[in-house]
C-alpha cells in the first residue's frame, strides 16, 4: 500500500513526458494526466485518512540508502489541497489556452510542476527535496515567462536565479548535516539530531534558502513582478502552489527535524518578518492599480500570516493549545491556496474580457462577468478572513494564541492586516456596483468560470465550515473548544 | 584530515565568493558565472566530506550527489541563458519600434527597408505574442518595469 | 552608496564563509563515524553494477537520477517554448569540416564506451550523454543547424527516451509487484544497462538541443543568416 | 420528531440556498444604448446579453427566505438545542427565551420586506444582484440569533453586515456610495473590534459558548472591546455616524430590515457576551447608561430639523436605540434587574422592530403606491399615523405594553431623575414623529406599478402591531404614557397649527443639521476653529495650515496618485542580498545562542556530536539496516 505513494508524483511525471511527445494532443494528454494525478493525490490522502502514516523507502533498500517517501497527515493534507487546487487550474487552462500555441508548451511543464509539488510533499530524503525544489522552480520560471513579454521574462529570470541562490544555500545546509550525521533521511536525522552548533548553521542555512523561495519579507522582491506578469493559470499555480512548497519545507524542518534547536528567539526573528510582510503586503495591496499585482502583494502578506505563527508554536510546550496553532498553521495555508487560485484564475478572466487589469476601470467587465465577479468576492473575503472561511478560524486560534502565550503583540498586526485586507478587498468589489447591464446568466463561460468559482467556495465554506478534517488528518484529537 | 578542511575549506571561499559577485556584479553572464561557481563550491564540500583517508575507498554516495547537482546546475544555467537571449531580443524589438515610431514621426518618408537579416525573432513568429498578451496593461506606469538584471 | 553596499556585503560574506569554515572545521575534527560508504560497498553486490557511484546513482537513489533527467527537460521545455531557434553559423571551412567529420563519430564512439565501462569503473550514462552533446556541439559549431539531431517530431521522442525508459521501468516493476524501481535479482544489471543507454541518447539529444537554443520547427533554423546554408552534408 | 430541531439550521441555511437563484435571475434592464452596444462589439462576448421582458420568477424567490425561521420561532419550544460539532471547531444552536422573542419578530419584519422587495424591485436594475444580498444579509441575521456560540454569532454578525454594503450602495448613487464608503469603514473597525472582543472572551472564558456565570471573570479589554463593537452596529452616539447616512440611501425593504431588526443584534450581542445579572459593572453600566441617554437626546433635535422622512425615521432609531442602551447599563449596574430588565429589551426591541420597519415601509408606499383607487394614499397615511403612535408608545398600542415591561428597571434605577428623563424623551419622540407625520402627508407621490402586494403584506404588519398589546401585554399595561404622549400630541399639533398658519416661521431651521450630522458639521467647525485660530495666533495658525495643507496633500497623494515603484531598491541585487545574508547572520545568531524551550524528549538531551555519532554506529549497525 505505502508503494503508491509513488504515483503521485510518477503519474503527472509519465503525462509530462507524454505531453512532450505528443505536442498536437498535449491539452488532451494533459487534462487526463491531470485527472489521474489529481486522483492519485486525493487516494493517498484517503490512505493516509484511514490508515494514518503511510512510509515506504525506493528500491528495497532501506533508509540509510534508498532514498524514503512518506506522507503524514501534514504531507497528506497540502497534497490533498494541492490536487484540487491544481485539477481547478489544469480545466481552467484548458480553456484559457484553448487555440493558442502556448498549450503545446504549458501541458508539459505544468505536469512536471505538479510532479515536483507533489514530490516535495512526499519526499523523506532532504537531497531528494533538493532535486525537486529545481524541478520546482525550473518549471516555474519556465512557465511564468510563458508569454513572452519583456517584463514576464525579466521578471522570471530573475525569480530563477534567486530560486537557484536558495537551492544553493540549501544544499550547502545538507552538506553540512550529511558530514555531521552521515545520512540524507528526515527520520534517521531526525533521531540523531541534537543541539549542536552545526546543527544550527545547517537550519540557518537551510531556512534563510528557503525563505528567500518562499518570499518571506523582505525578500519578496521577486514575487510580484513574477506572479503578476504570468499567464492567469499560472500565476493561480505558483501563489497557491509553489511557495507552499518551500513554505512546507520550512514548517517541517523547524517544527519537526530542528524540534531540538528551533528557539523562541529564532522564531521571533521569523515571527517580525512575518509582520513586516502582512502590513507591507497588505500595504503594497492596497495601493497596486492592477489586479494580479494586487493579488500578488496580498500573497506576500498572507505567507507573512504563516509565519506569525512560529514564535507561538516556539513558545508553547508539546499539547492541545500548540497542536491547535500548528493545524490553524496548516488551515490557513491551506485557504490561501484555494483562494489566491480562485482569485487568480478570476481576475485572469476579467483581464481577458477586459484587455487590461486596470482595477479603476475594471466597473462595466465585473459587471458583465457576475460568476466571476462572485468568485472574487469569495475568495477576497477568504483572503480577509471573513468566517466562514478557513483563515476566519486561523486568525481566530492565532490571536488566541497571542494572549496565551502573552505575545499579545501580534494581535494588532492580525488586526490592522485583517483592516487593510478588507480594504483591498472592498476596493476591488465597490467596482462592480455600477449600473451597467449585467447578462441574463450567472455563468457565461462555464469551463474557465466554474473551476474558479469552486476554489473561491472551497476556500469561503469547505475549509471553514468544517475545520475538523483538518485536525484529525493531523492526527490532533478535537478542535479547540 | 587537514587536506580534507583544505577541500572543503576552499569550496566553502568559493562558495562565498560565487554570492558576493552574484549579488555585487549587475552583468547577467557574471552573475550566472557567479552562481556556478558558488554551485561548485558546494559541490567541493561533498567532495571533501566524501574522503575517508587514504586507504578506505571514498565514499560514493557524495560523488553520485554531486553528479546530480552538476546536471541540475547544467539545466539552469541553459534555461537562464535561454532566457536572457530571449529578453535581450524583447528590448531590442522594444527599441526598434521605438525607433522606427520616431523616424515615422519625424518625417513621413517611408521606413528604410530591412533586409532579411535584420529581421527580429518576434517578427518570425507573429503567434508568439498573441494580442491577448500585449494588452494596454503594459503601457501603463503601474507596470512594473523591472529592472533587467543586468542593468 | 554602491560602493558602501558592496562593501557591507563582502564584510557579512566573510563572516558567513569564517562561520561557515569553522563549522566545518568542527564537523570533520570529530571521529569520523560509519557512514553509507560501508553499507553502500557492503551491499554492491546486489546492484548489478560495480562501480560504486554507477550504484548510487542508478540503483540506491534512482529516483533522484530519474528525477534529475525531469530537470534537464523541464530546461529544455522551458528553451523551447522561448521561441524558435536562432540561425546557425557560418559554414566551417574545409580544414575545419575534415575534423569535424573525424571528431564527431569519435565521440560518439567514445560515449558508448563510456556508457559501457560505467558498469564497474567511473563513467556511465551521464558522461556519455555529454559525449554525445559535445558532438552535437560541435556539428552546430560548424555551421549545420540542426545539429545533427532529427526533425521535431523524432527529437520530441528522443529527448522524453530517458526519463520515459526509466520511468516506464519503475512503474513495470510497481505493477508487477517488486516496488518503483526495486530490481529484481538477477536482472539489475541489464534493467541499468538499458535505461542507461536510454538515458544516454536523451541526455545527449537534450544537451544538443538546448544549445541550437530554440524549438525545433520546419524551416525555423533555416531562416536569416542560414538561408544559403541547407545544403546538407 | 428528531427532525423538528434542524429547523435552526434551515433557518439560516435556507435563505443561503435561495441567494443562488435569487442572484441568477438576472434582473431586468432598459435596452441597451449605443455605448453599450460599442462595449459588446470590442469584447467578443458568449454571453448573450437580452432583455428579459418582465420580473422573472425567481425574484420572487426571497420571499421563501424566512419561512422556515418563523416557523422555527412558533413552533419550537424554547431550550431547543441541536449541536453541530463539526461546523467551524464545534458550533451548537439553540432557542434560547430571548432568541425567541428576537427569531419571531426578525422573521416577521423580514418576511414582509421580502413581499415588499419582491414586487417592488422586480423591474429595478440587477434586482438578481439586491436579492442575493438581501437573503445573505437574512441569513446571516438569523444565523446570530440561532447560533449560541462566538463562532455563529461574530460569521451572522459579519455577513450580515458585509452583505448590507451592497444594499446600501445598491442605487449607486454618489451620496448612496458616499453612505456606503462611511459605512463600510464603520462597520469594519466594529467587527475587527468585536473579532478581537470575542477571541478574548473565548481565550478568559475558555468557552466558545460562555455562560453568564463565565463571563463575570472577564477583564476590562474584552468589556471595552465588546462595547465598542457592537455600538457601532447599535447607533451610539457618537459612533451613530453611518446610521443616518445608510438607512435612508438603501433601497425601502432594506432600510425597513437595517433599521428595524439588523441594528437590534447589538443588543443580542450584548445580553450574550457581557455578564448581564450575574456581576454589577458599575462603571461600565453607568458608561453605557450615559452613552444611552446622550444618545437618546442628541438623535431627537437633530431628527427634528430632517426634510427626508427616511432620515427622520433613522435618527428616531437611533434615539430608540439610545433608550436601550439606558435600559441596559443600568441592568448592568444592578444585576438583580436583570430579569426583568432582559425581558423587557427584549419585548421592546419587537415593539420597535415592528413599528420601524412598518415606517419605513409605509414612506416608501406614500412615495411610490397608486393613486387610484383614491382611498389608498389615506390608508397609507392613516396607517403611517397609526404605526407613529405605536412607535412613540401611544396608550393602547404596542409601544406602551413595551414601554411597561422597561418601567421596573426605569423605576428601579439607581438615579432617580432616569425615569423623567424618559418621560421628556417620550414627548419628544412624539414630536418626531408628528414631524414625521407632516412631512409625509406633504410628499409627493410618483405611482408605480405592483404596489398592490406590498400594500396588503403592509396591512397585515400594521394588524400584528395592533394586536400586539392585546397578545402580549396586560391590561394594566395598555394605558403607559398616557400623560406624556398626549402631551407630546398637543405640543406636536401647537407647533402644526402654528407652521399651517405662518409656513416661514420654521423654515429656517430645516436642513440645518445635515443627515450624517457630525461627519457634515466638521467642516464649517475646522473652518471656524481656523479663523479663530489664525486671528489669536496667526504665525501659529499659519504653520498649522501649512501643516493641514502638508497632510491633506499626502492624503491625497495616497489615495489617488499610482504609487511609484517603491521597491525598484529592493529588487536591486546587492540590497536584497544584504538583507539576505543579514537575516541569515540573525537566524545563525539566534540559533547559536538561544536555549531550546521545547523540550522535546531524549532529541534534546545535550548529547554532542561524539556521543551522536556513536549513537549512529550503533543505529546502522542495530537497526537501520535494511530488510533482506
């Protein structure tokens, strides 16, 4: 049973290469690919629903020398969310690429993408990771300049060379620990870590690469013009998908390889650019005249919500009030992707319809697309943290968590976070109230309306109204009372 | 034991050497010279931890990882070349019409004709930038204008 | 202000690479623990292979090489859908042209040696695969546009061979009971033989590919400054 | 029998459902004009934009939308409880005496604007759009009154909220945007409050569904915070400011529901989260009590100089409010009125609500009803003056049994003048509305078609309020403010006469405060305190102007000047390397340094690098090695 855990990864691997092969028919190979990952996806989070820690070690030859898979409730849940996210994304772009000569060029780079998300989720081995974060970011840069215009391709560029500055850093962590340690396997290292100095150069190293990939303030310089420029598709795919990646990597090595090390006063460190991102996230939101670039800057706010929670889990001895804040962690990571993707792939409909994504002008397009319209109203309350959506309840055990643990300090940047995410919110929204004439159907383009507007609903209702899932697919006994 | 520290010792320098001129150098082609070069510096590391003295065999497992690393490294070095290619000849496109607006504006005299080599990879393949791509988004101030990372 | 940053940052850099360095100087003072170097030798036998790093790199993490050869494609993806490839250059000259003519079949030569002897000694598919780059390289350099390697459709092939072999084997072996790419006994060694010959071939056409730096297309690497040029060898 | 008790969760979850057909009716709109056509050409659409030539069915949808409330509210006996563990991290529902009184007059008043809404709307533009939000707003008004815990009531309390945004900008009007930009704004600062009020109420009382006697523990913050929040919502003085802006710039069924049951909640808000009868907060209840009665005074004179019937009726509610909010601070400053004193917020806030929305309904049918038959306009005015008399607490009406259920805590107080006090605000209300009354009876009305079941739904709201005293109140009940009102009518019909006979006498006064009155009456006082301050202190005034100048052009600039490219130096390598490298020298610093806090079993013992390495022989010789 644990040998499935493969697939996830091996199947959008064997479409990509087929996509590849097949130019003419890759939107076809692609889209069923899609659907067989997504499934593949979602069965190894149902193993792991039923059967709990699912862990197998490649080739048959045990840890210290094949290279491990293992998925646990933290892998399973980011891979279910992933899954979802990414078959949204995959029917939408079968029709946003429909008739273009950039879907020859999409399919197979978007399943190796997919193949190397879902590897990291899954992946035991931290040169393995090491392997998959290129994929990664290979891949992603690939695509962000699928347009080719000057801008997206300047600003991958450099989004590339700063993914490949990160990986570096990273590596040069695991060197470091395989000299110590002599083993490359989460678990075996795990047992033999302890709070040695090289230990912690080693986190340092490997954090501060992350970081830099998953665009933690202030070095989120790359991010907008990145994610901003990217085709509609894409950009849902690394807002939501992408930097959860590193972001995963970071919460599993601190929270559960580092365990010994990761200090209150480190996790404060991550805890004040978690901050400094909200505010000038939200900030930078605010203030952008275009809609993808809002949305973009509101990433980088809402990675910065993630990490507000490391110095309250630091702070916190092993117990129901640090498993809450560790599943509301996970949750509002978990929002966010459904959300920005939803947001992403509707404001990449009103930019199509529109011929811009000028937000003062956006009025007349809003009011002509209400599905679309609709689904930005969702996922923008999601991204507030209007209940009932996931980050309502992530918000809420965070600032609790703030008095707990007498950090109260945080709860003012929840707060004005939350104000200023409604402010950008709202901005956009006000648009569509004008008195231009609205179409007699909700939906007026079914295939690239609906998958958005599922997201938006996932990350509003699915997530909030029924947290618990969450909870027990982390293996923590009962929601906070 | 000391010839070992040299090793990896050295690759460490490398590897701080490689980010200084990374992020000190605005050239593209040396900051992806630099990035190789600190890429080799980590690689030097597992090659010194892979050394088990004199007599026992060294140890495989760093050198297949470094194999590895050097074919990844391989990989981006040619995409970024690939992309910095492509976005040179974005600007040159940019600036020929550009040019070729003004000389249109200054006189009405036709544009000097173009011979077959001067022809710019965008004009090759119209299907490349589709008009949805070039929406009115890019002539606005709020688009970003990125700084080029080499200059 | 330039000037003072580039300063700050060499200083921060010195102080990274002086921790850094005493890290490591910590690390390696101490006793040199068992590490995977005993198991990996201990266990050789079984991998069908005798080179130790050929081992590694194909049987105890195999999934990291398949891997790696996805990355390799996703840059060549990434080049193509850039845009078509630019001209070629300049015909070489004759003298030139003799030795291309003599080089380039004797890399090619050399690459399957190198793919063979990778079994017990260093060499194998990556080595040889750039053998075989090298050759392509060097056609494009005097002056053959495609570099010798096929039109679109056969390369599109050629470059997914390796990582589609391998992947298709590991698969074969999951389905048929023995896990992703846990060998069965006995047969380890013509399993590597032939994924690395795959994978020699992909690695070879992809290298090529990436340096002609463009997507393949039917008169694409014709145009511009190669128009006179088509004539083949 | 078990199914009865999901009638809670129908009660909001239904009018959730509808929202989707009620949004895809798509609304009617006049044929479309040449830039219209213009738009349509440019964008290549697949949508086909028509013209639906009458309402369509759906509209009609939203008047389904309460049934299941009300009928939960008349048939479930109270104490029905129905736990839903899995929404949100455990929610539970009950039908608790006051949420009773509050589900059954919620539903009514919302029932009977949703007729109104229906058939009045069905022809307006992107009546699809106003439906949805109205039933969003509906549900999530029922959803907090259901809801037992901080969960249900802060995501009702917000929905309702956000959704009444857009009834209030429905028109899109400016000074409909101009409402809705201050509401928006208002509203949001009091959920962000109340968000952070009910977080610490949870965190102190460690309960989601805290109990009286829990939260008697709370400290100042969470009272504060609570007081804070909701009194937006409540209209208290002067957080009032988006009230007399909104209510009258939405649309009449919304204005009917915002201010007769949804600014009702803070109240319900209230009763819940503060330690009602179980702890004297003298303070906070002789604050809340001050708030209230400053309040109530300050909403009746300026509502009195209103020329908009709609503002008219805002500032009564917002002075309604205000005697609340009296009521129950001194509830709070003597636990031992609580139960009566709950009852009677309770049955005076459905007096109100009924009264109110049946107001503001009635000025929308003196606008807009037919004129033919030519009986209509009478009995709308007639029933105008009767709902008037029922408001201000007339003997025999609803608002004199409400009014005696509120005279023992009245009576009761700690201060004796409260009770003259009231008496004073009574004569005063009846003077708003004899204002009221008189500039309804002066409104000229433009007749539109399908006012027939809006009028009938109306009648039947005005039958409920007449029967209300009759149903709920004893009979010693029914003669309340038999001295103040008559009074109040005497003085209201001097002043009438007066104003009949010499029309210019009151003019003057007229429009003299503006709806929204503070944010409006800031200006001419900035423009005062300057004039003044530049005579007494001129070089003083001076640089403050420049000041002023200084900051309103920095505002500006914010608010409407692209933001320059303010990372272009981040983005530069060197800059963002330097922060790289020195965050990465912090990380290693603080890690170095710092003591791990988790401890974290046997991986924590200070075990050093050559103990471990010994550990790891032994794991690869033990162990790790592989399975043959």
């Amino acid at each position: 049973m644990a040998d499935l855990l493969i697939l996830p990864v091996l199947v959008p691997l064997l479409g990509g290469l087929l996509a590849t092969a097949l130019p003419v028919r890759s939107a076809l190979v692609g889209t069923l690919a899609a659907l067989a990952t997504s499934l593949s996806g979602l069965g190894i989070t149902l193993l792991v629903w039923l059967h709990g820690d699912l862990g197998t070690v490649l080739g048959g030859w045990g840890v210290p020398l094949g290279i491990g898979l293992s998925a646990d409730g933290l892998s399973a849940a980011l891979l279910a969310m992933a899954s979802l996210v990414a078959l949204a994304i995959s029917i939408y772009a079968g029709s946003y690429f429909a008739g273009s000569a950039q879907a020859r060029h999409f399919w197979p780079l978007w399943l190796l993408l997919w193949s190397a998300l879902n590897g990291v989720f899954l992946a035991a081995d931290l040169f393995n990771l090491y392997v998959m974060l290129e994929l990664l970011g290979l891949s992603a840069a690939a695509l962000g300049a699928l347009t080719g215009k000057r801008e997206a391709i300047a600003a991958n560029l450099r989004y590339l060379l700063v993914g490949l500055l990160g990986s570096l850093t990273y590596l040069l962590g695991v060197a470091l620990l395989y000299t110590a340690y002599g083993t490359l396997d989460i678990g075996l290292l795990g047992e033999r870590l302890g709070p040695t100095p090289i230990a912690a150069t080693a986190l340092a190293l490997m954090v501060s690469g992350l970081a830099l990939k998953t665009a933690l303030f202030p070095l989120h310089f790359w991010l907008p013009p990145a994610h901003a420029n990217a085709p509609a598709p894409v950009s849902a795919a690394l807002s939501a998908l992408v930097v959860k990646a590193s972001f995963y990597l970071i919460l599993r090595l601190w929270t559960e390889l580092f365990a010994p090390i990761a200090d209150i006063g480190a996790a404060t460190l991550l805890g004040l650019l978690g901050a400094g991102a909200v505010l000038w996230g939200s900030w930078r939101a605010l203030r952008a005249q275009r809609l993808k670039l809002l949305a973009a800057y509101s990433t980088v706010a809402q990675i910065g919500y993630l990490f507000l929670f490391f110095p309250l889990l630091a702070s916190l001895p092993p117990g129901t009030a640090r498993d809450d804040l560790f599943a509301a962690c996970v949750l509002m990571a978990l929002t966010h992707g459904f959300a920005k993707a939803g947001f992403f792939l509707a404001a990449g409909l009103v930019q199509r319809k529109a011929g811009h994504d000028r937000i003062s002008e956006l009025g007349g397009v809003a009011q002509r697309m209400p599905a679309t319209t609709f689904s930005i109203a969702l996922a923008g309350s999601a991204l507030v943290g209007l209940p009932p959506s996931g980050s309502f309840i992530g918000k809420w055990v965070l600032m609790r968590g703030a008095f707990e643990t007498g950090q109260w300090w945080w709860l003012p940047v929840t707060v004005l976070g939350t104000l200023l995410a409604a402010a950008y919110v709202f901005r956009v929204l006000s648009r569509a109230f004008g008195l231009e004439p609205t179409p007699l159907q909700f939906v007026t383009n079914a295939r690239s309306e609906i998958p958005a507007l599922l997201l938006a609903f996932a990350s509003v209702a699915l997530l909030g109204l029924a947290a618990g899932p969450v909870w027990a697919i982390l293996g923590f006994g009962a929601a906070p009372a | 034991m000391s010839a070992q520290f040299l090793y990896g010792g050295a690759g460490i320098l490398l590897f701080a050497l490689g980010l200084w001129s990374l992020l000190v150098h605005e050239a593209l082609l040396r900051k992806l010279i630099a990035i190789n070069i600190a890429g080799g510096g980590v690689f030097h590391v597992f090659i010194a931890i892979a050394y088990r003295g004199d007599t026992a065999p060294p140890d495989p497992v760093p050198h297949a990882l470094v194999l590895t690393g050097i074919v990844v490294a391989v990989s981006a070095t040619a995409l970024v070349l690939a992309l910095h290619r492509r976005l040179e000849q974005a600007e040159e496109s940019a600036a020929d019409a550009e040019g070729r607006s003004e000389s249109a504006s200054a006189s009405s005299a036709a544009p000097p004709p173009r011979t077959p080599t001067e022809r710019t990879p965008t004009e090759r393949t119209p299907t490349e930038l589709t008009p949805a791509d070039l929406t009115p988004a890019d002539l606005t101030p709020e688009t970003l204008h990125p700084e080029t990372p080499h200059g | 202000m330039k000037r003072d940053l580039a300063l700050l940052l060499g200083i921060l850099l010195a102080l990274l690479a002086a921790l850094l360095l005493w890290a490591l100087h910590a690390t390696l003072a101490l006793e040199p623990g068992p590490r995977l170097a005993e198991l990996a030798s201990a266990r050789l036998e079984e991998t069908g292979v005798s080179n130790p790093v050929t081992a590694v790199l194909l049987n105890y993490r195999a999934y990291d090489t398949l891997l790696e050869l996805a990355v390799l494609l996703a840059a060549l993806l990434g080049i193509w859908s850039l845009g078509p490839a630019p001209a070629g250059y300049q015909r070489s000259g004759p003298a030139l042209a003799a030795l291309v003519d003599w080089i380039v079949p004797l890399a090619i030569l050399a690459g399957g040696y190198l793919l063979w002897v990778g079994g017990h000694a260093p060499g194998g598919a990556f080595q040889a695969g750039a053998l075989l780059g090298a050759a392509g390289v060097i056609l494009r350099l005097s002056g053959e546009p495609s570099a010798g390697l096929p039109g679109e459709p056969a390369q599109r092939w050629l470059v997914v061979l390796g990582a589609g072999v391998f992947a298709v084997v590991g698969g074969g072996l999951l389905a048929s009971g023995f896990g992703f790419l846990t060998y069965p006994p006995g047969q380890a060694k013509w399993l590597i033989l032939l994924i690395e010959s795959a994978a020699t071939v992909a690695i070879g056409v992809t290298l090529t590919a990436a340096y002609v730096g463009g997507r393949p297309g039917s008169g694409t690497a014709h145009n511009g400054t190669g128009q006179s040029r088509t004539v083949q060898r | 029998m078990t199914l009865i008790p999901w009638l809670l969760v129908a009660a909001w979850v239904w009018p959730l459902l509808l929202a989707w057909p009620v949004a895809g009716q798509g609304g009617s709109w006049r044929a479309s004009s040449a830039t219209d056509g213009a738009v349509t050409a440019a964008v290549p659409s697949t949508a086909p934009i028509t013209v639906p030539s009458k309402a369509h069915w759906r509209g009609f949808l939203t008047i389904l939308g309460p049934l299941p409330a009300l009928l939960a509210a008349l048939l479930l006996p109270v104490g029905t409880r129905l736990e839903l563990p899995w929404l949100f991290l455990g929610t539970a529902l009950e039908l608790d005496p006051v949420g009773q009184v509050y589900l059954l007059f919620t539903a009514m008043l919302w029932l009977i604007a949703s007729v109104y809404s229906a058939f009045s709307l069905r022809t307006a533009e992107h009546a699809g759009r106003f439906g949805a939000l109205f039933l969003l707003a509906m549900a999530g008004n029922l959803w907090l009154i259901v809801g037992q815990d901080l969960f249900s009531f802060y995501a009702g309390f917000a929905m309702m909220g956000l959704a009444s945004y857009g009834l209030v900008i429905h028109d899109a009007t400016p000074s409909a945007l101009r409402a809705g930009k201050v509401y928006l704004v208002m509203a949001l600062l009091g959920e962000v409050s109340l968000f952070a009020a009910l977080v610490i109420i949870a965190q102190q009382t460690g309960s989601t569904e805290p109990s009286p006697e829990d939260l008697a523990q709370l400290t100042a913050l969470p009272i504060a915070l609570v007081l804070l929040g909701l009194g937006v919502k409540a209209g208290l003085v002067p957080l009032h400011l988006w009230l007399p802006l909104a209510h009258p710039a939405a649309p009449v069924p919304a204005s009917a529901v915002l201010s007769g049951t949804m600014i009702k909640v803070a109240l319900l808000g209230w009763l819940r989260f503060l330690p009602v009868g179980t702890q004297a907060l003298p303070e906070w209840g002789g604050l809340l009590a001050a708030g209230g009665l400053l309040t109530l005074f300050y909403a009746l004179p300026v509502g009195l100089v209103q020329a908009d019937p709609k503002a008219i009726l805002a500032y009564s509610s917002v002075s309604k409010m205000g005697l609340l909010m009296l009521v129950l601070g001194l509830v709070l400053m003597e636990p031992a009125l609580a139960p009566v004193g709950v009852a009677g917020i309770a049955l005076y806030a459905a007096s109100h609500a009924l009264a109110k929305g049946g107001l503001f309904l009635g000025v929308g049918l003196r606008k807009q009803a037919a004129l033919r038959p030519a009986l209509v306009q009478p009995l709308v005015l007639g029933g105008l003056l009767f709902l008037a008399l029922a408001l201000v607490g007339a003997p025999f009406t609803s608002g004199a049994v409400a009014k005696y259920a509120l005279k023992p805590v009245i009576e009761g107080a700690d201060w004796p003048w409260v009770a003259a006090a009231v008496t004073v605000s009574t004569v005063g209300t009846t003077l708003l509305m004899g204002r009221l009354i008189w500039v309804s009876a002066g409104t000229r009305t433009h007749s539109a078609p399908g006012y027939l079941w809006p009028g009938i739904a109306w009648a039947l709201l005005i039958a409920l309020v007449a029967l209300f005293p009759f149903v709920l109140g004893k009979a010693t009940s029914w003669t309340t403010n038999s001295v103040a009102v008559p009074l109040g009518v005497v003085l209201a019909t001097l002043v009438a006469l007066a104003a009949w006979r010499n029309p210019d006498w009151l003019k003057p006064l007229i429009g003299l405060i503006p709806a929204g009155d503070l944010i409006v009456l800031s200006r001419p006082i900035g423009a005062l305190v300057k004039a003044f301050g530049g005579w007494l202190w001129r070089p003083l005034g001076r640089s403050a102007a420049r000041i002023a100048r200084f900051a309103i052009d920095r505002y500006e600039r914010v608010c409407n000047e692209p933001p320059g490219d303010v990372e272009r130096g981040l983005r530069a390598w060197s800059v963002a390397g330097a922060l790289w490298i020195g965050i990465l020298a912090l990380l290693v610093l603080a890690l170095l340094s710092g003591e791990p806090l988790v401890d974290n079993g046997e991986a924590s013992d200070q075990v050093g690098i050559q103990a471990d390495s010994g550990r790891q022989a032994e794991a690869i010789a033990n162990g790790e090695l592989p399975p043959d």
